[in-house]
DNA sequence: AAATATAATTAGATATAGCTAAAAAAATAT
DNA sequence: ATATTTTTTTAGCTATATCTAATTATATTT
C-alpha cells in the first residue's frame, strides 16, 4: 500500500486522535487537527476508507486499521528519526525542528531510513522525548520516574503528576513546571532530598524531595 | 520567487540543457530529459515565462533568465550537498544517492542547507566530482590534472583524455577505463613513472606513465 | 514555391487536493 | 415528538501536473 504525502497526514493525524480517545475520530477534529475544512477531510476519508487503512462509515467517524496503523507508525518512525537527526547533528533547536521534519517524513526510501537509523545509533526516543517506533511499528514506552529519583545532570521530560490535586496543579504553574516540560537535574541535596531542576533550558527551580517525588519524569 | 518542486525539475533541466549548447533548449529536448510529453513541457514553459525565470517564445524554445539559473543553482546545491550527506555519513555508494537526492533537494528550508553544508564541513564537491555551487550561486571550476601528477592514495575521478585518438579511446576501453571513472591511486613506481589505479573500487590497472600522463581526472 | 515532414502548441481529459455553498443526516433541545 | 442546531456529506469549482489527440507553426525537400 503506497500513499502520498497528504494521505500520510492525514492517516497521521488520525492515528494521534484514535490514541487519545477511545471512540471513532469526527470529520471536525480532523479538521482542526489539520487545518482544513471538513469539505476535505469527507473526501479524503473515502479515499483512505477505499484504501483499506481506516473503517469508514459516513456520518460515524472512522476507526484506523491494522495496517493503517503500520503505515501512520513508519511515519511517525521516519518524522522522530529525522527530528533526532536534526537535533544531534545539525544542533536545531528542539522547537526548530517539527516543519522540517514534517517534510522530509514523506521522503520515499526504505533504505534512507535504515542507513539514518543506523547512522543515529538506533535512538529510541524522540527530542521531544517520544518513543521511535522501530521498523516494525512496534513502540518501547519509557518507563516513568519520579524526579527525585532522577541523577544529576540527567535529562527528561515532565509526563505525569501523581497527585493531581488543584492544589498541586496551582503549584506546578506557579514554578513554572508543567506537563511536557524538559526538565535536568541541577542539584540533589543528600540532606533532604530536595531538589534543583533546569526547567526548559531556562528557568530553574528548587523543590522539596515530597514534590519532586510527585512528578513524573521520562528520562531521554 | 518560490518554485513548485515539478518547476524545480523543469528548470534544472533547462540549466543542464543550456550548459551543454550554447542555442536556446527546445521543447522536445526538454520532455526527453524529463520523460514527459512535448505537451507538458509547453504548458509548464509558459508558467516558468510567466515566473521570469526563462525566457520563452512560442516555438522558439527557451533560454534561461539570471534569476533562473540562481534558482537552479539552488537546486543543484541542495542535490548535491544530500549526495555527499548519503555517500559520506550514510554510507550510501555513489550510484544509490541519485534517486533520493531527488526527492531531498525539494525540502524548503535554507536553514537546514545552511546546517548540512557546514556539518558536512563545506563540501566543494559531490560524490560524482561534480561542484557543488556556493549559497550565492557561485561554482569552483576544479583543475583537471593528469592522472600522472596525482599521489599515491589520492582518489579522483576521470573527466577526459589529452589524446583521444580512437586507437587511445579502444585502449581505455580494453582495459576498463572511461570518463566518469572513479579511480583511486594504488601505487607509483619511481623508476619509470608508471601506475597502479582502481577504478570504481573494483577493478586494479596497471598504465605506463605516457598513459597516465593522458588522462586527465579531477581530485576528490 | 509548394509539398512534406518535424516540432510545438492547444484543446480537452484525468487525478490529486483543496475550497465554498447547499443539502442531508444525526444529535440536542424544547 | 417536533424543532433546532450541529455535524457531515455532496456538488461544483479552482489549481497543479500530467496525458492523448488534434491543430498549427516552422523546417526541410523536391
């Protein structure tokens, strides 16, 4: 099954959505998620519905296939290699690298990717901190830990609170943590646990060992 | 003026056409080089007329404009800066990197060209020996020597012959040699001036200095 | 200089991928 | 249960890039 690059997107874009949501994916959150117009997503839906990647029933949503969902991993697989690839070696910035990569995904050759691949020394996670599929499709989730069981000068990704309380929450945003933040660790106190955390490159911040133990890290 | 990936096509092949004849590029020639249809060519001559970027009189064939060969300089930059990205990082060999090449030079993003030239310090040239033009256009014309003059462990490739007498051209022939060969410098012998190539990684010749001093190749 | 051959262009298709506006189906509210 | 709103689809149009077949312009022969 060979697709073009718009059909890559989309099957792309529903892929993501089908993985938020149990349900069958709207005609309108595809849409948004692509910024066109509903008009569109209906045309293209029969397309890919005829293409055997997606279930697609009229006025119900789709469902992606199996090999749908093969097909959205390879280019899910080939836009992290690229963003690692432009990160590593070309010393883009994290926040740089989404539209090239968004382009250079649709490149058509197998081989390209394996050599990459290779050439990166098989990462397993994107800079944002995503898991790479491997060729199969298959993904290794990272495991997450708290921060206060982070090393120091180890690098991650902010996942996950444990306690999810408003009252933590008001907390994370008054420090200026938040869900997705890349996070390092500058310091550990032995004393108490306490800890010192470079937040976005930027900002850092000191916390108690309680609530570095409430937040949830993926290492990178 | 920003260009469709087809019109890059289109417009590097008129630089190509142009370099080799001095008369404007005809039409048939055009869909010859780019395996479409006299038909296609002309619609897509009158939108690249239209552009600026060649000069085109119905029936008369075209001639490329100054804002047209900058252009296809670009492109041509780009080609080749992916080619020495596959041969030299990902180890592709130098009949593969075409194809994908190909596909590379369209990506929109001088930031990324300017990255890749400088991670891949600079290149002068491609796999093929061919330069690789300057972001400003400009190309090094890089001299031509006699394979005679190159040292031991220097690689090279083969562009022409002093001599190219017919009775020369069925030697070169007999014993493997031809213009494009890829040749490396396997040994000298002090005493007469006579030397020991590779060509295409493969094959080993041995040629007498008068030979040697015949055929003319540029260094890589 | 007229006839013929070659080359180039136009006219009219097709396919992809987008759009707007109108129509139809499903969901929600009264 | 009907009316209204929202969602989705269809119909018809635009633009790119290709094609075949027909036409027209240029070049070559005789």
């Amino acid at each position: 099954m060979k697709l073009t690059a718009s059909e890559e997107n989309y099957l792309k874009a529903i892929y993501h959505l089908s993985e938020g949501a149990s349900k069958s994916v709207s005609t309108n959150d595809i849409a948004a998620e692509m910024k066109t117009k509903p008009a569109s997503v209906s045309d293209m839906l029969r397309k890919l519905g005829e293409k055997g990647v997606i279930n697609y029933r009229k006025y119900y949503g789709v469902n992606i296939t199996q090999e749908g969902k093969k097909l959205a991993l390879q280019t899910i697989r080939k836009h992290r290699l690229w963003e690692v690839f432009l990160v590593e070696k070309l010393n883009f910035a994290w926040d740089e690298v989404h539209d090239v990569a968004e382009e250079l995904e649709h490149i058509q050759s197998p081989l390209l990717i394996q050599r990459l691949d290779a050439f990166l020394n098989y990462p397993k996670f994107d800079p944002h901190g995503d898991p790479i599929p491997d060729e199969f499709g298959d993904v290794k989730a990272r495991p997450r830990i708290p921060i206060s069981e982070m090393e120091i000068d180890q690098s991650g990704q902010i996942v996950a609170v444990k306690d999810s309380s408003a009252a933590f929450l008001r907390y994370m945003d008054k420090v200026g943590a938040y869900i997705g933040a890349r996070v390092k660790i500058l310091d550990k106190v032995e004393f108490d646990g306490s800890v010192e955390i470079l937040v976005d490159q930027k900002k850092s911040i000191f916390m108690s060992k309680d609530v570095a133990s409430n937040i949830l890290a993926i290492q990178s």
